[in-house]
C-alpha cells in the first residue's frame, strides 16, 4: 500500500513531470516529510517512477503505473 508521503512525492514529480532529486530532497524538508531515500526506493521498487540521470544530475519522472496510483485508478 502507498503512503500518504509517497502519494505526495508523486503528486509533485508529476506536476512537473521531471524532478531533480536534488529539488525534491529541498521540498521535502519544507514539507516536513520523513526519510525521502526510502520512499524513493520504495516508488521506484513499485515502477511508480524512474530514475534518470541526464548529464550526471539524478532526476526522477513518473511512469503511466505512478499516473494511475495517483488517480486512484
């Protein structure tokens, strides 16, 4: 079962359909959210996301599975 923090995590990634990991870790910590590593192993576990790495920068984007999860489909 998702969480509420990983269902945020995903409603961020895909408002903006690419996220680098380094801006997420920031919003995180603004929203108060516990151990983001863990939930992003768990989000790319579930290929409810990718993780990209163009020119060494690690970003994540989101997978037509997360889309669904999200929109409670």
């Amino acid at each position: 079962m998702i969480s509420q923090e990983e269902k945020a995590i995903l409603k961020i990634i895909s408002d903006r359909l690419l996220v680098k990991k380094s801006e997420l870790l920031k919003l995180s910590k603004e929203m108060g959210n516990g151990d983001l590593n863990k939930s992003l192993e768990f989000l790319k576990d579930g290929g409810y996301i990718d993780i990209l790495s163009p020119l060494g920068e690690t970003s994540l984007a989101i997978t037509q599975k997360g889309m669904r999860i999200l929109n409670g489909d």
